[in-house]
C-alpha cells in the first residue's frame, strides 16, 4: 500500500478555502482590524450559530471600523 495524503482533499474544500479568506468574515468579525491575525473562534461561532464565518460570540473586542487601517 502507498502512502496517503489525508489532507490533499480538505485543502482544496469549499469550507477550508472559506476559511482561509479573513475577507468572508461575518459581523464584527469581518468588521475587525485583527482580523487577518485573530480570525476569531471558527469553532464558537459554528457551536452558536451553525454558521463558521459568524462573529466570534465569545469576544469581547467590538471594532468601529477598518477605515485607515493599513495592513502589513
């Protein structure tokens, strides 16, 4: 028997792509200046919420905006 790649096929999924995009945040999530560092909990949110790109429901930063903020 060869070796398997176990993960070949979850890279390239709809939702582990979704979850690599900071950009399909959802809520104060995607509102967020830390977004592309934190990302929030995928797993909370999918606990909540049945939806894995909702706001992290368990933080309690609350972003104004991401206007002038320049990414790095």
């Amino acid at each position: 028997m060869g070796q398997l790649d176990s993960g070949a096929d979850n890279r390239d999924s709809v939702v582990f792509r979704s979850l690599r995009d900071p950009g399909l945040l959802k809520g104060k999530c995607g509102r967020c200046a830390y977004r592309d560092v934190c990302g929030g909990s995928r797993a909370r949110a999918y606990a909540m919420t049945r939806d894995y790109l909702a706001a992290g429901p368990a933080c309690a930063f609350m972003p104004t905006s991401r206007v002038g903020f320049v990414s790095g």
